[in-house]
C-alpha cells in the first residue's frame, strides 16, 4: 500500500475523531465500531510497519482534538502513545503527568527515567521492544488519579490503540491501569507479578514508576528488585513467542 498523504491522514483522523466522540456519548467499545483486537497470538497480524505506523499517526491525529472528557480543558496537548509500532508488548500506565503533557509523550519524568533504567536492566529495548499508552490521554489537574467517567471517556482510543497493535503481552503499570483495562479494584500488590489471561493476551500487573520512586530501596523483597524481575519474566515470554518455533 501506498503511504498515505498527510490530506488523506487528516480526512481519516477526522473521521476517527467523530466516533470516538460518538462512542464516548454511547459507551462504545472502539472508535472504529465493535472491537477488532483479534485473540492475540500476534501471529495473525497482517500489517506492515509502515501500515501500523501510518495507523498510529492516523489514531494520534484524530485523539488530539478529542473533547470527550472534562481533562480537554486543562491539558496541554493529549498523550496518546509511542514506542515500535510492531511491538509485541504494550506498557499501560495511569495518566501523564506535567513532563509528559508539556512534550506530548508518555513517561518522559521522572517515572519515565526510572522505568526505563529498569527495562534496561532487564534486558528490554524501550524504543524496540515496547508500546507505551496510559488509560487516559489527557493530564488530570494536579496529577491527581482519573476518574471512572474520565477512564470510561478515554477508553475507546486505548481499544482502538490495543486493535491496531494487537500485543499478545501487555504490561499494566499501576492500579488504576489495573482497574481501567481489566475493572479490577484490588490494588496491584495482590496481583503483581502474577499473569494474567485477557482476550487471549497475556498480562502482567507491575508497580508503578512513581511508586517506586518513592521506594527507592533496593535488595531482595524491595519493589524495585521485584519489579525488575516481573520486566524479566515479560522479556522471557517476549523472547519465547519470537523464537522461530514458537509457531
Ligand atoms: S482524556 Fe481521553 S477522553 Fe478525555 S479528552 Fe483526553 S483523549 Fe478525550
């Protein structure tokens, strides 16, 4: 396929943008219509890079006008996502903070640092490796957590987001990522570090950066090293479903 032209980008980011505020009003899934993301194996993805990457810039260009939420008035620009557009390993944070609102990317603060201190660690490749979105796009007012409604708003671009990457692992970085993809309300420290399973993908519930910038100790039990761990057990699963026999 052709690349598209920045016209034929801007007339499909429009069209998105239309029903995602459509969805947003309706409660619906995907701005695209009912929800595409496949079982994910990854092996049934057709896209190409550049499609997958034509796709994204199409999904970022419609999001930055969305007005489905009450955060439109306070944000700066929305922060939709960035990494490898042919990740097989989506990171899902909570919200972006100051850093994040004024560049437009996600975890670029000092969470961001931090995170990706330890994805090298642990032997992960941030720009090759991973996809990095956050449940909301748009900064709430004084860093504070998103609301239900807010999440609820926001969820129609991260559908469309999980349609076009189709990861067959995802990372869930925080509670509130925990309870905005899957409606789980137990806090992430039951549930870290144990996978789960989600529309055929397989899930890892992770401390958040700014939870371990505030426990910052290291050693065996600390949140750091654990974290460390959960981001090698994702490399290995990483690695086992790209090996050539992995099917
Ligand atoms: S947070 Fe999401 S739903 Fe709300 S305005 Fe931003 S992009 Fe739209």
């Amino acid at each position: 396929m052709p690349p598209r032209s920045q016209r034929q980008l801007r007339g499909d980011a429009a069209a998105i943008a239309g029903a995602a505020q459509e969805g947003a009003a309706h409660g619906s899934a995907d701005p695209a219509g009912p929800d595409t993301a496949s079982p994910a194996t990854g092996a049934g993805r057709t896209t190409s890079g550049s499609d997958a990457g034509d796709s994204l810039r199409i999904l970022a260009l419609a999001c930055a006008d969305c007005q489905a939420c009450p955060l439109a008035e306070s944000r700066r620009q929305v922060v939709v996502g960035r990494g490898h557009p042919q990740a097989r390993l989506l990171l899902v944070g909570e919200a972006p903070g100051a850093e994040e609102d004024a560049s437009g990317r996600p975890f670029v603060g000092r969470s961001g640092q931090l995170l990706d201190r330890l994805l090298a660690e642990a032997g992960l490749d941030r720009e090759r490796d991973l996809y990095i979105a956050n449940i909301v796009k748009c900064r709430p007012p004084q860093n504070r957590r998103p609301t239900a409604a807010e999440m609820a708003a926001c969820r129609p671009w991260l559908d469309r987001q999980l349609a076009l990457l189709d990861p067959p692992l995802i990372l869930l970085a925080g509670a509130t990522a925990l309870a905005g993809l899957l409606g789980i309300r137990s806090g992430i420290s039951r549930l870290r570090g144990q996978w789960q399973t989600w529309q055929g993908r397989q899930l890892l519930p992770l401390f958040h950066p700014a939870y371990l910038l505030r426990n910052p100790r290291r050693g065996p039990g600390q949140p750091i090293d654990l974290t460390v761990g959960d981001l090698i057990a994702a490399r290995e699963r990483l690695q086992a479903l790209t090996r050539p026999d992995a099917g």
